[in-house]
C-alpha cells in the first residue's frame, strides 16, 4: 500500500493525500509537480525511474488506512 507522503522531498511543499499535484515513482519516491516536471523533467533524482501522478486515496478508505505524516526532504542536485 503506498505511503502517500505529506510533502515534496525537494521543496517541501505540502501534498495532502487528495493532492492532484503529487507525483512519485516505484520506490514511492514523492514531489510536486512542478519539481517533478520542471527540476528533473518526470525522472527520479533518486532512482532514475519515471514520475507519475500518485494515485489518489479515497476518503473513507483513509480512515481505515491513513496517509504518512513522516516529511522525507532531501538535497538533490545530482543522481544519488
């Protein structure tokens, strides 16, 4: 089940689990948008793998399996 992460690990934008602006790749690997499609032009600075829009949740299934509160920010500037 995926994580659905709170917030942009480049920017640290929030990215609530409704968010139509959250992109993410296998590894679950979590940005908004614009970083997503401006910084790394739809690749992962992390793995290399393509970035996706992140499926969103449904409301009553967030009650029985609740989004992460764990914020995952890291410097990119390279492939890691």
């Amino acid at each position: 089940m995926l994580e659905l992460r709170p917030n942009c690990e480049c920017c640290d934008c929030d990215l609530p689990p409704d968010s139509k602006e959250a992109r993410i790749c296998t590894y679950e690997c979590t940005f908004c948008a614009h970083c997503a499609q401006l910084r790394f032009e739809g690749i992962c600075p992390n793995c290399a793998g393509n970035l996706v829009a992140r499926p969103i949740r449904p409301p009553h299934m967030l009650l029985k399996h609740p989004a992460s509160t764990i914020r995952v920010v890291k410097p990119h500037g390279t492939l890691a």
